[in-house]
C-alpha cells in the first residue's frame, strides 16, 4: 500500500529525487577470506541513496565497487553492518525472503548482460516475470512493450547470438526494468561496449529511470560516466572517499 | 513459477542439449525395456503354465486317496487304518464348509466283445447328481448317465481299443477302432476271462453316450453310476475265492470339489483334520507361481541393473548441466528466482528424461514383444511355455508400473543434481567468466 503512494506522488512529482532514502547502507565492511588470507575489500561505508536518484559508485579497479553492490543487492553476505532497502534489512534476509524481496523490488542490469542463450529476447525479458508467477499473455505484452521501448522492436524474437553487444545489453535493460522495480543495479553496465554505444545504453537507463522515478545504483570505473548521475560516491580500497550530490550533467 | 513454466522451461533445457537428452532417454529405454520384457516373459510363462494345469484339471478339485491298509514303517507289517473312506465318511466330507459336491470313485475291469473284436475296459463308478462338479469332458454323442438308466456307461474318447485276437497282428490292433460304441452291438462281462470261469457270463453293454476328447485327467476315463459300479464290483468280489468276505465297501479316491479356489487350502486342511492326505492341482499352481515368481524376480533384477545403470546416466547429464548452467542459475536467482523453483525444475527435467525414457523403452518392448511372440515360438518351448501361448505377455499394470518407476527413477537421479544446483550461489551471476 504505502508504496503505491509513494510511486503516485513521484509520478506527479517533476524533480526527480524527493529525498525520502530507499537505501541505507550502515558501516559495510566485507572481508574475504582466501586460504589463510583475509581481503579487506570494504571498510565500513555508511551512506543513503534517496528514491529516485542516479547514483554512480566510482572507484579504480579492485576498489570495492562490486563488492559494495553485491552487498547492497543482497547477492553476497556482508561481514559487518547494515543495508536497508525500502526499510527491510536486506542483510538480515535469508535466501527465500531476499528471492521474493528482489522480484518485488529490484532489478540488475549485469556487464556481460547474461542473457540465456536459448532463448529469444522476449523470452529472456520474460524471465524475471515467470518467477513473479505473472499470466503468460500479460507477461508476453510487456516483454514486447519494454523491447520497443529500447529500440529493439526487430530484434523481439532473436536470440542473443544473433545480436550485438548493444544490443544485446538493450534487452538486459529491458529485462532489468520490466517487473518495474523501484531499484535498479547495474555493475559496468556499459563495460563491455564502444563510447558510442555505452552513451546510447545510458541514455536508456537513464530514461527509463525517469519514466518511472525509478533509483538507479551503478558501478563504474569511467569518471565520464558520472555525467548522468546525480549522485557519485566514490570509493578507494574499501572506504569511502566522497559522496558528491546535485545535478552534475 | 508455475506448472507450465516448468513445463516449458523444462523441455527447452532440454531441447537445447538434445543428443545428450536422447542419449540418456535411451538408457532409460534400455533399462526399462529390458525390465518389461524380462517381466513380460515370466509373466507369459506363469499364465502357460496356469492354463495347463487348467487344462488338466480343475483347480477346485480335491482329490483323497487312501487305502484301508498301510505299512508299519517299523515293523514293516501291514496294519488297518483308523480312518476308512467309507461312506459315513463321505456324508462328513460333504458336510466340510466350501465344499459343493463330494463323490467316491470306484473303478471295477470288464471285457467287451463285438463280433470278433474284444476289448479291456475299467469303469469308474460316479455320482451321477453330482458329476458336473467333477470336470468330466463334454458328452459329444449320447447323454450323460443317470440313476434312472443305471446300467448305461459313458465313455471317454479312445479309452477302449478292440481287437481282434485272432489277427495276425501281434497285437491284433488295428489303426482305426473297428467298433462304433455308439452303433454296434457289444456284449460286457465283468468276469475274469483268463480266470478259472471258462465260460464268462456276457450280457448287453448298454452306452449312454461318448464324451469329448480332453487333456483333463478326468477324460480317459468310462463311467456309471456308482451305485451300479458297487453291484458290480461286489459280484466280481464273490467270484473271486481269494478275497475275504467283504465287509463295508472303502474307496481308495474320493474326489471333492470346493466352492473356490480361494478356499481349497482350507478345505484341505480340514480333510486332513478327519485323518486323510490331499491333493489338488491348486498345490501345483502354488509350486508354479513360486518358479514363475523366482523367474520373474532374477529377469526382473537384470531389467533392474540396466535400469539402475541408466539412472546413473540421468544423474551425469544432470550433474554436467549444472556446470554448464552455473552462471544462469545465478542469473535466475538474482532475477528472484526462488530456490525451491530451481529444485523443482531440475527434478522436472529428471523426471521427464525418466518418463519419455520409460515411453520409448515401452514403444520398444511392445515391439519386441510382438516380433518374440510372431516369430520366436520356438524360443518359448525351451522355455517350457506350451505351444500356441503368447512368450512375451505385457499387462497394462505392466506397462503403467514401468512408465511410473521410470520417472520416479529419473526423479531419484535428478535428487542430488537437483540439491546441488540450489546450492549455486546468486553471486555466480556476477563472475565475467563463462
Ligand atoms: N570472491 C572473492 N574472494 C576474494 N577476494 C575477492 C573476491 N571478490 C573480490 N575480491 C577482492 O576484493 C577487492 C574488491 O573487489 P571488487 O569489489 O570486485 O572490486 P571492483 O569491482 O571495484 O573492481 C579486490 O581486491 C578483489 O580482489
Ligand atoms: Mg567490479
């Protein structure tokens, strides 16, 4: 109930963020253990993501970028800490709760876009639709809707094999962001793709995002693709360096 | 998820790793075919076997012997027995529960002349009332006997050979019977020819008709009321100067026919609570369907070996499948896919490599089992199975059993691939490699 408020007032709402936080990350540390060694590869980050806003994780490589996402999606354990999303304690949630909280609530946009490959577009579209046990016409409809949305309305009964990388990552957005989640992560979303291409794929998300004041958490290693964040939190070797807010297209 | 995404999702996995799939669908079918055909020959064997003993007798039939004297095991000399069948014994016999109808049988020998031809002949005395209990042949000309005409005698086909004993044949047979029962004259006596009575004392046979030729143990046998039987077993007594002076009449057969089969062993363990032995064809078919079941048991465990040998090709395709399908396992999970889903679709996919395995297996047995039973008879007479019986018999219990212990096999191999697989991690999902 309450977020179906939440989502009809920021639909009327024209700023894109309204300063309510959806995610709260509390002092994260997460220690990997290799043999006898322990990898700190993150370092107690505290931060707020407010519903709506385009946040950029930026940092080198090996900084603890995906680490911190993972943690944030509930896709790996924390060691230590705290993440909120919506007010659940994701960290807290055990495999069957944090399946149905991931269906209701998030979607992933990953950098090799991990499409199935036996399958068509529309139907790796449709798969995060299949789990949340949506009925076979509706699910087909709005697989095919979310394809043309991205561009992709030729493509809709291809397979992956049969497709570029960009486009391939159209339907990987399209899949991300049919279940309409109200958070999206994305880990290099862009990684494996020519400039000119990444600037077209960003520009998807980016519009998709607004359409449905939808919060979008991205990982990056590229300065420049902090130009459509409106968030940039920056992270070197597990801490975190700066959080810089406000329009910065 | 839900039943039809499964569904789909199941046989598209499927489909995307076809050879592998009808490979392993094979080894199922291997498994399962040898199993229904292993079976399917001892069943075939077991209902040969069964209609045989059907053949030869009925399976409600209980048949008494006893003789009035038996052995001394220690002394070796010959003592009365206690128990006599005699006729009080037969008005107890038929007061036993589940028994429908009891007669004694008494055979007495005679001789039958027809113009030169001579024939031996036994009569077997019989309770006319009661006769259609005893699986007599059908009477194919005549009618049945009767008290009413007492005399009158019903023969089994071919059980009386005439002869002429002055032919120069040594045995004065000839290939076809010279003489009709039915049409011409013949004379009986039932004194002894080659005994002291040089002149035997002949008179009029009187046939009451001819019964149909049988396998039954019942049908080479002639009979007549067996009252009749006992005048004329009595007379023969008094001609004949060694026997002692008869006192009451024993059997050495009485037969007994029981209601059902069901019931036979208790009717026979009541008989033998009133001090007699007994047998029935239903003890041989207890003997028969513990061979038949030994049989059944070592095909059937042979069936089993390939069957268990294909489970274990159903759990390698799975278990390669996970490895294959690591990364979109994590994929699936991290697009909220929730594990008893993918618990459920391994199972699923196991299942139906289990259930089409089974279904060609079956498609191949009865094919096989058509072609065995077209051309193979021959195979079956080795096997002891009676000439014109089906070697290869498939049931439907059969064939539903087979279909269902082929997917809960496939299901039981796709356990642990299945467990293993909600064992992968969503994080799988994130790894650049693969
Ligand atoms: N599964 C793992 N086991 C051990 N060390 C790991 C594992 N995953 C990441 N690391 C280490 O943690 C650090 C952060 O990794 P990661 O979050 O992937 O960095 P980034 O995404 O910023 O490149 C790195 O030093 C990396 O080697
Ligand atoms: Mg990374």
């Amino acid at each position: 109930m309450k977020q179906e408020n939440n989502k009809n007032t920021t639909i009327e709402n024209v700023s894109n963020t309204d300063n309510t936080p959806i995610i709260e990350v509390i002092d994260a540390r997460k220690i990997y253990k290799v043999g006898n060694e322990k990898v700190l590869a993150l370092d107690g980050v505290s931060f707020t993501i407010n519903k709506g806003d385009f946040c950029c994780l930026l940092g080198s490589s090996g900084s603890g970028k995906s680490t911190l996402l993972n943690i944030m999606a509930g896709i790996e354990k924390i060691t230590s800490g705290q993440v909120f999303i919506k007010g659940q304690e994701v960290t807290k949630m055990g495999e069957n709760k944090l399946a149905k909280f991931r269906q209701k609530y998030l979607g992933f946009v990953f950098q090799a876009y991990n499409l199935v490959n036996s399958l068509t577009a529309q139907e790796n579209v449709e798969m995060p639709m299949i789990f949340k046990e949506i009925p076979s016409k509706k699910r087909a409809a709005k697989a095919r809707e979310m394809l043309i949305k991205v561009g992709l309305k030729e493509r809709i009964k291809h397979k992956p094999s049969q497709m570029s990388g960009g486009q391939q990552q159209r339907v990987g957005i399209a899949r991300a962001f049919v279940a309409d989640p109200e958070v999206v992560f994305a880990d290099e979303p862009t990684g494996n793709l020519d400039s000119k291409t990444s600037e077209e794929i960003m520009d998807i998300i980016k519009q998709m995002a607004k359409d449905k004041n939808q919060t979008i958490v991205m990982v990056t290693h590229d300065p420049t693709m902090t130009r459509y964040a409106n968030k940039v939190i920056e992270i070197h070797d597990g801490k975190l360096i700066s959080i810089k807010e406000g329009e910065i297209h | 998820m839900k039943l039809i995404d499964f569904t789909t999702m199941g046989f598209k996995n499927l489909w995307r790793r076809k050879l592998r799939t009808v490979l392993t669908m094979v080894g199922v079918a291997i498994g399962a075919f040898s199993i229904v055909i292993m079976l399917s020959l001892g069943i075939a064997l077991r209902d040969s076997y069964t209609k045989q003993l059907e053949e030869w007798g009925s399976l409600t039939l209980v048949r008494i012997e006893s003789y009035s004297f038996e052995y001394d095991e220690e002394t070796g000399r010959g003592i009365e027995k206690k128990n006599k069948l005699d006729d009080t014994m037969i008005t107890k016999l038929k007061n036993i529960n589940h028994v429908r109808a009891v007669t004694p049988l008494l055979q007495v020998e005679c001789y039958l002349k027809s113009g030169k031809y001579q024939a031996y002949a036994s009569i077997t005395g019989i309770d006319p009332d009661v006769a259609q209990y005893f699986d007599l042949p059908k009477v194919e000309q005549g009618e049945m006997i009767s008290n009413d005409n007492p005399t009158a005698v019903l023969f089994g086909k071919n059980t009386v050979n005439f002869y002429n004993p002055r032919s120069n044949n040594i045995f004065g047979y000839t290939n076809e019977n010279p003489v009709d029962l039915m049409e011409d004259n013949i004379k009986i006596t039932f004194d002894e020819i080659y005994g002291e009575k040089a002149n035997p004392k002949y008179s009029k046979l009187i046939v009451s008709g001819v019964m149909e030729e049988s396998n039954s143990e019942m049908g080479y046998a002639n009979y007549a009321p067996i009252e009749q039987v006992k005048k004329w077993y009595k007379e023969k007594q008094k001609n004949n100067k060694d026997s002692k002076k008869s006192q009451e009449l024993t059997y050495s057969t009485v037969l007994v026919s029981v209601d059902d089969t069901a019931h036979v062993v208790e009717v026979q363990d009541q008989i033998k609570a009133l001090g007699f032995n007994s047998y029935s064809r239903a003890d041989e078919l207890d003997n028969v369907t513990e061979i038949s079941n030994t049989i059944q048991l070592v095909l059937g465990g042979i069936g089993a070996v390939s069957l268990l040998v294909s489970a274990i090709g159903i759990a390698n395709t799975m278990i390669m499948s996970i490895y294959e399908r690591t990364k979109e396992i994590g994929v699936m999970k991290v697009l909220g896919c929730v594990v008893t889903d993918i618990r459920k679709l391994f199972l699923f996919e196991a299942g139906i490599i289990g259930f089409l395995g089974g279904l060609l297996g079956l498609a191949i047995s009865y094919g096989i089992s058509f072609i065995l039973n077209k051309y193979a008879p021959e195979i079956g007479g080795q096997l002891g199975i009676s000439s014109g019986s089906n070697i290869s018999v498939i049931p439907a219990w059969l064939c539903f059993a087979a279909l269902g212990f082929s997917v809960v096999v496939g299901m039981i191999s796709g356990l642990y691939p299945a467990i293993k697989a909600t064992k992968i991690k969503a994080i799988e999902a994130m790894k650049s490699n693969g």
